[in-house]
C-alpha cells in the first residue's frame, strides 16, 4: 500500500535510529515531525488494537481495488424527450456539487433534456432564493444538491404541490426514496461506508496508534453524520486518539482553514499524525499553511478526504502534496444516476436502488488520474435510454 511512499528514506533513518534510543512510550511525542515516510510507517511497536487492525486493513484493502465491474442497473425505460432539468447547488465553490453538476449536464445531453444550474452561493439565504426560482421555471425535475431540503421546506412543498419530482445529492444521511422530506431518491455514496472506510484507513496505516484531527461543516445535516460516524469508528481502536474536532462551514474553508491549521499545528506539533475531513477542499486551504510551517507534502500528517475526490484531490495525492488518500464519490456516474433517476420518475417507474460502491484512492492506485467511477456505467445508461 504506503511501503513505497517513503519521501526522504534518509531523514526516515535518521529520525528512527534517534527514535530507539527514547522510550517505547515517548517515541511519538519525542520524534520531530516531517521527515516522515509513509503513513504504515510506523514506529510505534505492536497495533494499538490489533484485532481492530486486521479488520481495518482487510476492509482497506478491498476499497483500493480499482477493477471494479459495473454492478448498477441495466435495465428501465427508454429515454422519455423534451424534459427540463433544475440542479439547485448549495455552492459551486464545493467540488463535489459541482462535479456532479457536471455529471447531470453530460448525461443530459445525452439523453436530450435541457439543465440549468443554480447555485445558492453557500448561504441559507442564497439557497432558498435558487430553490425559489426553481420552483418558479416549473421545470420537469429539480435536483437538490448538497443541501438539506428542510432549509427550504416552503420551496419543496411548493414543488411537491406543483408535481415536480425532486431528486437529492448528499441531500439526506441515507441514499434511496424518502418521505420526510420527499425525494423520489437520495443519489449518495453509503455515508456509513464512507466514514468506516476513512476512519479504517487511518486505523489501518497507523498501525493503531494516531493522533487525529477531523474536519467537518456541522451545518450541513450530512456532513455532521459523516463526521459523527469517522468518530465513533475512531473510537474503536484505543490506541486512535481524537485530538480535535473543528467545525469549518464549507464557504468560509478558504478563510479559516490556513488560520485553524497553524493553530493546531501549534498545540499539537508531533502528537498530529493523521487528518480525517469531511471534504477534499479542506486540504487545499490547509495545504499553504503546512507549506508555511515547515511541514513536508509527504506527512505526517497523513490527510484522508473522507468525500468527493475532485480533481484536485487526485493531484494533490499523486504529487505528495499535503493529502494522502482520499474517499470518492463517483461524481460524474452520479450525476448520470440522477438524469436515470428522473427518467424512472417520469415513466412511471420506481427508484433504481442503486448504490455505488465505497473506494479508497491512493498514490498507488491512483496515478495519472483526476477522478474515480465504476467502469461500464455509460455504456449501461445509454443502452437503457436507448441512446
């Protein structure tokens, strides 16, 4: 997995053979940070849980894997013309929002409906204005993206009342229909999943002794389970210590990230090993800050997004660049669910049921690329839709 990932194999010894002369007990706290190789690299003796280790790493190991089949559906109905398409984004500044806006528009034209996009800018006010005038075009189908619909409980009753189908992005905890708030169905990755995996990896790469930072925008319902879950997962290996919990709300990362990042650079110095977020954007704002102290792109600490895995991600884990894995939502196959999701609800038909699987990007399973999807799934919709 990280074995080769060793960014300055001679500072590494270096820091070891000074590493063994201190107490098993002080090792952590007594190494300097930042000539550190990759993240297995542990020298902190046996796993801090080695039960909970052997699951993490197994579990791991089975997220990496890249061939992976289409397993989504492949059948419904043909595609249904002349339908008009709203995504109504909580921010486009947020990469993974638009990346599945980007998804809905391709597979739009595709299938040969119209979209408009109409980004909420990030603020309450700003959102309930773009669902407003959403509801207004009396489009065909709105898209809630990446927002919790009870924000905008008026504009949805309003759509509801009008007869159009709303479909959520990240909108509520779990993917599939639901009834409070109704959604004919929530497009997500399995946000159980996605926290296991991201708490697992740092678990399994640390050899069950860290100490963790986690990042998340409690005001986003979502996005506060997400972080709720990597917590609780954390907590299952008592040699995982939770350091930190900042709650960063995703329009004012790029301002408070690089501030909150120095300061706990400060408290913490070496006890930081590893960063668990709720979203890849943190690492970007986070990185110049790193930069400034001093700290190598490399790690520690070892940054894991626990969602989205835009094409900066990537770029920034190919590059040793202050992120190290990271959980991605297949962006773009999700946004052609959603286009195939409508097409159920306009024929008639039920939601698909359709999941897409958990996976873990690395520098070693990763290189060269800018985002992650299932094979086959273009293929898959456009046989369906007869295209």
């Amino acid at each position: 997995m990280y074995g080769s990932r060793t960014a300055t194999p001679g500072a590494f010894e270096a820091r070891l053979a000074a590493c063994v002369l201190v107490a098993t007990a002080t090792l952590l706290a007594g190494c300097e940070r930042g000539s550190s190789g990759g993240p297995q690299e542990s020298t902190d003796g046996p796993s801090g849980c080695p039960a909970v280790q052997a699951r993490a790493q197994a579990t791991v190991a089975r997220a990496e894997k890249t061939d992976i089949p289409w397993n989504g559906p492949t059948s419904g109905p043909a595609a249904v013309p002349g339908k008009t398409i709203v995504y109504v984004a909580q921010t486009m500044t947020n990469p993974g929002v638009a990346g599945a806006a980007n998804g809905v528009r391709q597979a739009a034209q595709v299938i040969g409906w119209d979209v408009r996009v109409i980004d909420g800018a990030g603020t309450p006010t700003g959102i309930q204005a773009a669902m407003s005038e959403a509801v207004a075009l009396k489009p065909s189908g709105i898209v809630i993206g990446g927002f919790d619909p009870d924000a905008t409980s008026r504009q949805v009753a309003r759509a509801d009342a009008a007869g159009i189908p709303l479909i959520g992005w990240h909108a509520v905890a779990a993917p599939g229909p639901s009834r409070r708030p109704e959604l004919f169905t929530n497009v997500t990755t399995d946000v159980e999943d996605v926290a296991g995996i991201s708490a697992r990896w740092i678990i399994s790469t640390s050899n069950g002794h860290a100490g963790v930072v986690l990042i998340t925008d409690a005001s986003i319902p979502f996005a506060r389970n997400k972080s709720d879950l990597i917590r609780k997962e954390l907590a299952t290996c008592p040699g995982v210590r939770l350091l930190a919990y900042e709650n960063i709300p995703i329009p004012d990362a790029s301002s408070r990230t690089p501030r909150e990042i120095a300061s706990l650079l400060s408290r913490f110095r070496s006890r930081w090993t590893h960063s668990v977020a709720i979203n890849d954007l943190y690492f970007a704002d986070a990185a110049p800050a790193f930069r400034a102290a001093g700290e190598e792109g490399s790690g520690p600490p070892f940054n894991i997004g626990a969602g989205d895995g835009d094409p900066s991600a990537f770029q920034r884990i190919n590059s040793g660049q202050y992120q190290a894995a990271t959980v991605p939502e297949p962006l773009s196959l999700q946004g052609w669910q959603i286009v195939d999701e409508f097409n159920r609800a306009f024929s008639g038909r039920p939601a698909s049921g359709y999941t897409a699987p958990v996976h873990i990007a690395t520098a070693d399973n990763s290189a060269g690329d800018t985002t992650w999807d299932p094979s086959g799934y273009r293929e898959a919709y456009r046989r369906i839709w007869g295209r």
